[in-house]
C-alpha cells in the first residue's frame, strides 16, 4: 500500500494550520510535511475497517552540556473519501517511548511520495 497523495498531504497539512493546534504546536506541521518514517495501522473495530498514518520525526537540539533530543508521532487516520483526519500528536523525550508507539504499526512503502521526490 502506497502513502495517501501528496496533495491530500499538502491540503491537510494547510487545513490544520488554521486548527488552534497546528498554530500552538508548529512541530506537528513540521512532522507531516517532512517525516522520512511513516508508518500504517490498519484494524477493523465494530466491523469498521480503520487505516490511519502515523508520521515520526527525531529532532536534536544542540544544546551543552549534551543535545537534546525529542521525538515526534502525529496520528493521522484516513477516512471513507480518503481523506486524512488528524487524530492526535506526541512530543515524547524518551527514545523507548517511541518506540513503543510506534510498535502496533508496521513501516509505509513508498515513504517518499510524503515528502514530494
């Protein structure tokens, strides 16, 4: 399975700056538009089939005596017209909570269609 077009990326990532959210929190914005890992969950609920994105950025800020590094996952699910949904984001400082978030999905093929190359 292929990631979602980029321009239902691009389209949604314009309709979340204008949520209260994307304003306050300008790192969720950053991760859709330039997450290299990006990550499928797929699970049927109710009978419903439900397929959501999960896009995961590591930053390191240079700072002394040692960097700091945080990490990011916004949760994004597709919905029946096949558009995206924003679901929920978090900015996490511990590398295993990471990736026990990351852990019930599996990796997205063809991760480069999100970032446009």
């Amino acid at each position: 399975r292929t990631h979602p077009q980029k321009q239902n990326l691009a389209v949604y990532t314009e309709e979340l700056t204008h949520l209260g959210r994307g304003k306050r929190l300008p790192w969720i914005r950053y991760t859709l538009q330039n997450s290299g890992a990006i990550y499928v969950s797929e699970e049927t609920v109710g009978g419903t089939f439900r397929r959501a994105y999960l896009y995961s950025a590591i930053v390191s800020i240079p700072i002394q005596p040692k960097p700091q590094v945080s990490y990011y996952v916004v949760v994004v699910r597709e919905v029946k017209n096949g558009a995206l949904r924003f679901v929920t984001a978090y900015s996490m400082l511990k590398r295993n909570r990471f990736l026990s978030v990351l852990s019930s999905s599996r990796p997205c093929l063809h991760v480069q269609d999100a970032k446009g190359t």
